[in-house]
C-alpha cells in the first residue's frame, strides 16, 4: 500500500514540475500568483 502512495506522490510531483518547467520555456509566470515581486511579472510590466 505504501508503495502506491508513493508512486501516486511520486507521479504528482513530476507533473507539477513538468508544468512549471513548460510555462518557464513559454515565459509565463509559473509562481501561481504572480505578485509584484515574481521576476515574470517585472518582465512582463516592462514590455507594456
């Protein structure tokens, strides 16, 4: 049983990277919020 939560832990994590991985690459904010002090945000403030 603790082998299945560890793999289905395991599978979360690698897609919850994945997925901030591919909004970096895209030149999104990935930080879920996108305060003011988010770097993606400062990027994009600067091209308006």
């Amino acid at each position: 049983m603790e082998i299945i939560i560890t793999i289905l832990l395991l599978a979360l994590a690698i897609f919850i990277f994945y997925k901030n991985f591919k909004k970096s690459t895209k030149g999104e904010c990935n930080c879920g919020s996108c305060s003011s002090s988010c770097p993606m945000y400062n990027k994009e403030k600067n091209k308006k």
